[in-house]
C-alpha cells in the first residue's frame, strides 16, 4: 500500500475511534472530503453541521446543502450572526479566534446532544500559517481527522479526485471578513460589497481570485497566470466596483496569497 492510502486508511481508524461524528461542513475542499469519509466509514453515525452566515456567499451555502443531499448525509443549518460577536466588528488579528470559538461552541453543544465528537477540516499543511482559528479548535477539544492523520491539502485533492468529489480542484476559500485589513470596521454593507466584487471575478472566468479592502481601495489578486487576461478586462472591472462603492481599484502585482492580510503580522516591512 503507498503512502497515500495509508493516510487514507488512517483517517477511517480515527474516524472509528471517535464512533460518531458531526462534521463542520462548509463545502470547502478538506470538509467535503472529510464528511464523504466519514459518511462511507460511519453511516448514519457522521452527519454534517452547517453555518448560514454573512461571511460565506449564498452559493456555499447552497453547495453544501446540495452536496449533502445528493449524499444522503444528515446536515443541521445553523444561522451564525458574527457582528453581534464582541470585538468582532474592530477587526483584531484575534478576530477568527473570536468568531471560530462563538460557533464552534454552537457545533459542540449540536455534537453532544447526539453524542457525536465535533470534527473539523484542517489538514497538516493549516499548522505553518497564522490560524487563530485553530487556537478555538484546540481551546474546544475539537477533532481534526485529517491532521491526525497525516493529510496534506494536496493529499486530500488527491483522494478526493479518486472518489470522484466534484471539489478535488475547487480553489480555495476563507470566509469574507478576511479580506478586510486588520483594524478596518466589518459591516454588513462592506461583507456584501466583497462578495459582489468576488462574484463579478467569478463570473469573468477567475477561478482563485480574491478582492482585499483597505478603506476605500479594493485590492484584487489573481493568479500571476491569470494577470493578462484580468487586464483585459481592467476597465470594466474597475467601473463595476467603484460602482459598488470602491474609490481605488488596484491589480496586486504579488499575485494571489493565501491569508495576505497577515503578512503584518509577521513581516513589520510589508
């Protein structure tokens, strides 16, 4: 057996130690995986808990209770209010701690009314990034099946293109807050202004793309790859968001990095 499926072979026997499951699902590429894993190892014993919230777009919430449908998986939707959080809306570089923990515990308390261990979709390559979020996990004695064995993201794409999930290529995703610069004021308006921007990209053909706000400047990155063809459409990018209320609409010549907002915390010079 390759090392690969030794992982794989990994992840279901942690995922019969834990016996039952509730899965936080967000149709992400290691969650989706994860839930089928656990469906096919457990049954009926792994379900999926969901949040609905104003920092994920309607459309994942939407694949995610698609997905769990066409699955046959259990799913609970829950409505996750995070600007009623305290502190949340200053933005603070603890600001994903915040928030994971409010709903993380919402998911807990879901698992053990059913006697499920809660389990969530990090994987090994999540530990070298600035994650508050996973302080809350551990905080919570949350489950991480995929760490615990051993899985990178690219593993999980891997096995999740052998078992044919729809999400083995899907780019990456982080909630919309993240796109605001630390310290910038989150509001309903600027949430829904990001995730109209974002659409515009995806309905252009951009596939891994995001919009960053600093005040009144939106800040797109795209793949280095993909610069020629956003400049091809440079104009008509750059009226449909100050239309939506940006003054500045910059290209970040660095391209597009997973969690750039926290360069400023580790890199004083950025």
């Amino acid at each position: 057996m390759d090392a690969l499926h030794e992982k794989l072979d990994a992840l279901r026997s942690e995922l019969e130690r834990l016996n039952r499951v509730a899965v936080a699902f967000s149709a992400g590429v290691d969650s989706t995986f994860l839930l089928r894993v656990a469906h096919d190892t457990l049954g009926d014993r792994a379900f999926a808990v969901t949040a609905q919230s104003c920092l994920f777009p309607a459309r994942e919430t939407a694949a995610a209770r698609d997905f769990c449908r066409r699955e046959g998986i259990e799913q609970i939707v829950v409505t996750h209010e995070p600007l009623e959080i305290e502190g949340f809306r200053e933005n603070p570089p603890d600001r994903c701690y915040r928030c994971k923990r409010a709903l993380f515990m919402r998911f807990a308390d879901l698992a053990a009314q059913r006697g499920a261990a809660l389990a969530e979709g990090s994987n090994r390559d999540d530990e070298g990034d600035y994650r508050p979020g996973m302080r809350a996990i551990a905080e919570l004695g949350v489950a991480s099946p995929l760490r615990a064995a051993g899985l990178t993201k690219a593993d999980v794409r891997a096995l999740s293109r052998e078992l044919g999930l729809p999400t083995w290529d899907k780019p990456s995703f982080a909630c919309l807050a993240s796109r605001f610069a630390y310290g910038e004021t989150i509001t309903a308006e600027g949430l829904e202004r990001v995730d109209a921007a974002e659409r515009l990209l995806l309905e252009k053909g951009f596939r891994q793309f995001r919009v960053r706000v600093h005040g009144e400047l939106a800040r797109v990155e795209v793949l280095p790859e993909d610069m020629p063809e956003l400049l091809r459409h440079a104009r008509a990018l750059h009226d449909a968001l100050r239309g939506m209320g940006f003054r500045y609409v910059t290209l970040d010549l660095g391209g597009y990095q997973s969690g750039s907002m926290n360069r400023v915390l580790t890199d004083p010079s950025a």
